[in-house]
C-alpha cells in the first residue's frame, strides 16, 4: 500500500537500501523515524541522527498503531532476507509502505503490492501487475499485461515486454530483458545483459544473448551469498 506524505514510517534495513530509502521517502516529506534491524547484526545505535532499534522488538519504540514499515534489503538470498522480514513485520501489525518515484510512468490499471521500492525514470505500461516486496531499480521497464510476482528484484535499465511473466524470488540483472510472452521461472537468476528469448526454468541462472542456462542452481550457496542487510 502507498503512504501519503507525512505518515510516520520506520525503516527495516541499515544498510545501503536503507539510506537509500530513507533518502527517497524524506525527500517526499514523509517522516522517519528510524530504522531497526535483527539484533545479531545490530551495529550502531543511530543513522542519520535517528535510533537505530533491534528488529525484535521494533515495536516497543514503533507502535504498529502508529508507524508503517518499509523493509529496505537488497536482493540478498536472492530476495528471501526480505521476504522473510516482510512477513516478521506484518506478523507485528505493521503496515507495509511501497515507494513509487514521482518521475516514474505508471500507466493506467496497474497494481502495484505492498513494500515495493519503484525507483525514477521507471515505465510500466497499462495493465501490468506487480506483487509484493518487489523492486525495481532506475531506468527499467515492464510493458502491459505483464505479471511479476511477489519478493523480485529488477537492476538498472531491466526491459520486461509485454504479456510476459516474472516468477517469485527471481532476480534480472542490469541490462537483460525478455522477448514478448516470455515467462521467467520462480527462483531464476538472469544475468546482466542476457537477452531471454524462450521460458526459463525455475532455479536455474541464465546468462548470455540468446540467454542459456547454466550448469549451477540458485540454491546454491554462491548465488545465495551470506546474510547482509
């Protein structure tokens, strides 16, 4: 859901995205009151001159009733770190915010999901839909009837065409883009530049133009890397 201006928001995340967002969301006027993150990686006690709070009890200083939530993570764990604080902070009542630039292109029936960051110069045409948690980065594009599903991640200059669909947890790096009608598979990872021109299988990394898949899976721990917010 989008906040309006002035609503009282709380950051889940101290990390690069989430000064990033705290810079996005201030410029707007909305006002933030922090940030929180899971003790065992609790660093600091302030970020830019705001509390810094464990995320497992965010809500004793950020009462639900009161604040929303926006989960500003990276696509660490190839988007499940955010998913899964996603679902922590909607257990503790938050409401979740989405981000959606003023200098994006938003056409006409589009739906847009809960904690979604939409960053400028973004164009998605009449008709798309797009679920929850997903980002995505400057420049990119997502043509009409397109369906993404909840927890992607979309780079810089990313091109979706039209009628296509982009599976759960599924990450497209800087450059790739898809040929009309195409489904991306859940779980997939789609290297920078790969043009994707057929259906890709779930799980799987795809690199190259026309893109192919390669011999390793997304489970693996390469690809998941190690827990940084």
């Amino acid at each position: 859901m989008i906040i309006e201006q002035d609503e009282n928001l709380v950051i889940i995340g101290e990390g690069e995205t989430a000064e990033l967002a705290w810079d996005y969301f201030s410029r707007l006027g909305f006002r933030v009151a922090g940030f929180s993150v899971e003790r065992a990686y609790l660093k600091k006690k302030q970020m830019r001159g705001l509390p810094v709070v464990p995320f497992e009890d965010v809500e004793d200083t950020f009462n639900p009733e009161f604040y929303w939530a926006f989960v500003a993570v990276s696509y660490t764990q190839l988007n499940h770190l955010r998913s899964r604080l996603v679902s922590a902070a909607k257990s503790k009542g938050y409401r979740l915010a989405s981000y959606i630039s003023p200098k994006a292109c938003i056409g006409s029936e589009v739906e847009i999901g809960e904690n979604c960051f939409i960053l400028e110069n973004t164009a998605i045409q009449r008709g798309a839909k797009i679920g929850a948690n997903v980002t995505i980065w400057i420049g990119s594009s997502l043509g009409h009837r397109t369906t993404v599903e909840d927890n992607c991640f979309f780079a810089t200059n990313v091109a979706v065409s039209g009628f296509c669909s982009v599976g759960k947890n599924s990450f497209l790096g800087v450059s790739s883009c898809t040929s009309d009608g195409v489904k991306v598979g859940r779980n997939c990872v789609i290297g920078a530049g790969a043009v994707v021109i057929k259906d890709t299988v779930e799980g799987r990394v795809y690199a190259g133009n026309p893109a192919r898949a390669l011999p390793k899976k997304t489970t693996e721990p390469y690809i998941l890397g190690e827990q940084t917010i």
